[in-house]
C-alpha cells in the first residue's frame, strides 16, 4: 500500500498561495480531496493534491470561447458600414411607437426568437 505524506490545511494554504478558507470551499466543490483525523476532524492535505493544484494553476489559461476580431478600418470597410448603417436607421424609422422592438424584429425576420 502506498505510504500518502500529508500536511496541514494551514501548510496546505501557504504552499499553494490561497487563504484556508479558499481550500475549504474547494473541498465543499470536490475540487481538492482531503482526509479528516478520527477524533478532531481537523483536515489534512495529501502533498499530491497539492502538487496536482499548483500543476493545475501554474498551466496556462484555456483559449476563449469566443475569439475577438477587431474591426477592419480600411476606407471600403468604412464606406460599407456606414451604408448599412443607414439602412438600419432606414429601417427603424419605420417602427411604430405602440409596436415593440421585439415585435418589429420579428415581423421583420418572420419569426419569433424571443418565447
């Protein structure tokens, strides 16, 4: 059986760079796997939780869900977005005050998005 090195939720904290209070939380998540003493119920950490943890933080973060494109600002561009720009305005002019936006849209696309 292997023999686990264990050390306290304090040194646990320090050696990872977070509050004890973080370490509890991550627990109550299933983040982190600790060990109660029988009779105290004071927590230990097993070192390879706490190698597995700085391995995790020290990786770099993952790519973004949704990739930011600025915007092109060649005159072409320009020219086209003002064109539909004013096409929109255009558009919205139309709207009736007792009509929402939502309405409009709609009517508009031929369907609704919102239920």
């Amino acid at each position: 059986m292997q023999n686990t090195t264990y050390v306290t939720l304090k040194r646990a904290a320090q050696m990872l760079g977070v509050h004890e209070q973080t370490l509890r939380r991550w627990e109550r998540k299933g983040m982190i796997r600790m060990a109660r003493l029988p009779h105290s119920g004071h927590r230990r950490v097993p070192l390879e939780e706490i190698e597995r943890l700085q391995r995790s933080m020290a990786a770099p973060p993952p790519e973004p869900a949704v990739r930011l494109v600025p915007p092109r600002l060649d005159a072409k561009s320009q020219e086209k977005a003002r064109k539909l720009s004013k096409l929109v305005r255009a558009d919205l002019s139309g709207l009736e005050s007792e009509q929402s936006f939502d309405e409009f849209m709609a009517k508009r696309r031929g369907r609704l998005w919102l239920p």
